[in-house]
C-alpha cells in the first residue's frame, strides 16, 4: 500500500490558508494513504485554554470534513490532527452529577477517515508541555481499523516517548501506526527505529517545519518554538523507507507490506509477542 507523509509548514490560526496547502500537498501524489501533522489546521503554540477553543472544531465540522475528503475523494485513506471541540453530557465520568449542564472540552485529537465513509477520532494521550494548560487529557485510548488489508493505529506526537503506547497498539494488530506530530524536541525520528523493531511495525511520523513565536511581556514573555521536520516512515525491520528535509513543506510516498508487520520471528526459535511474559511485567 503507498503511504505518504505529509509535512507542512501552517500559518498560525488560518485554517482556511492551511487547509488549502494541505490540500494542495495532498494532491500533489498519488497514495493509498496520507499521514499529516498534529494541529496541522490552527497551528500549535495557543496562549491559553480560551485562543484554543477559539480555534477547535468539531470532529464533523465542514473544515474537517474538507481536509479528509480531499483524500477519500482520490480513494484514499487519512490521519491528520487538529484542535478539537467536544460537549460532553454531564456524567459523573467527568466529575458533573447526571443532569448538570454539558461539559465543553478541547482535545488535541486526530481524525482517521475512509473513503467508505468510516471516521474515528483519536484523543491524545499524553500531552507535552504546556498542552496540560490548553487541553483535556484524551479519553478515546488507542485503537486499531483495518483499510484494503492494512491495520492502522494512531498516535499523537508525545505519546512517542511512552513505549506502551506503541506496544498496546502493535498488540491490538497495527501494522502500521500513523504518528502526527509537532516535534520540538530531536529524539524522536532516532527513537522510530526502536519502536519499530521492538513492535515489528511500521512507524509512520508526519512532522511540521517552522517556528512559531507567540506570547508577549505583558502575557509573561514571549515564546519561540523550533519545529524539527524531517519526518519518517521507518519498516518493521528498522529500515529508513522515507526521511523528509528538516526545513521546508514536502511530500513522500513509499510502499508498505502489511505481512512484513505482521511476522513478528526472530530467527527460528524467537517471536516477539509469543514471546512475552507478561506475568513478570508489573
């Protein structure tokens, strides 16, 4: 199945002028399946909680629904991330009585969408930095869709770090795991190697280029972000498939094998998850 990375340099808060190069990109090469960055319609370093919601979305508004159907359109599939707005009924999973007044909550989320019609929104586990400050920690937890015989999971940037998050995916059947990001810190495309072969699966990371400035003195200083790019596919057996430049907007495609991912031997006498001795892990 061809894969494609996307990586995209967002102008802060203008959806509609990131939406249109994203586009643009999209169309530029024929995939199977696109991967973009996180937060990759708004842009990522808000001032507070409030300029967030400002720029969150539901996950079936018309800006969300035009990016993804600029791939489903072509008869592909697409993971991308955006700034999410959710009202949640009062429960008591969310500390409200039953019959209080709707929560709202803002997600750091990513949406997976098919050309048959299928979406489904990831909500970032672990968030990084001064994401604690402007999101709700994500409650969707990680699963796994199946597209043209490719299984698919999704993870947000940060969630890299923690080994179980690619673990419980690659346990629930990802052969390929869709990684949007926003990288500001230089380990992670190094750290895909390993995720990839102590998993077995394909890792793809689709970053953004750029840096951002945001706050001021009189908001407690300003604030400059550094965006690394360079992001990667990397195979099951640690092998560099795509690796895109550092500094500038770009596309790669690359060919992924489901079967690759889904062999988990190491020689004769070794496989990775039958191997496992869970009992001992705790």
């Amino acid at each position: 199945m061809r894969t494609a990375l996307v990586q995209s340099l967002p102008v802060f808060g203008d959806e509609a002028a990131n939406l249109a190069s994203l586009t643009a990109a999209i169309s530029s090469v024929e995939a199977d399946f696109y991967v973009l960055p996180e937060l990759c319609l708004s842009g990522y370093d808000f001032n507070d909680r409030e300029e967030a919601a400002s720029h969150a979305l539901e996950s079936t508004s018309e800006t969300i629904e035009a990016l993804a159907r600029v791939a489903t359109e072509r008869g592909a599939g697409i993971a991308f991330g955006f700034a999410e707005k959710a009202t949640e009924a009062g429960t008591a999973a969310f500390g409200n009585a039953a019959g209080d007044a709707p929560t709202r909550r803002i997600y750091n989320s990513a949406l997976l969408a098919f050309p048959d019609g299928r979406r489904r929104v990831y909500r970032k586990t672990h968030l990084f930095a001064r994401e604690r400050l402007l999101f709700d920690p994500g409650d969707t937890g990680f699963f796994v869709e199946e597209f043209r015989g490719l299984r698919v999971g999704v993870a947000i940037c940060f969630d890299w770090i923690f080994p179980e998050s690619f673990r419980t995916l690659a346990l629930k059947g990802a052969d390929l795991i869709a990684h949007c990001s926003n990288l500001v810190m230089p380990y992670c495309q190094r750290v895909d190697y390993a995720r990839a072969i102590e998993n077995r699966v394909y890792v793809a990371t689709a970053n953004r280029v750029g840096t951002e400035s945001r706050g001021s003195p009189e908001e407690g200083g300003a604030r400059s972000l550094h965006f690394t790019g360079e992001s990667v596919l990397v195979a099951p057996d640690g092998a560099y498939l795509l690796r895109l430049p550092p500094d500038r907007s770009d596309v790669g495609v690359c060919r992924v094998h489901p079967a690759k991912a889904r062999n988990k031997a190491l020689g004769d006498l070794n496989d990775l998850f039958a191997d496992r001795r869970s009992e001992f892990y705790s």
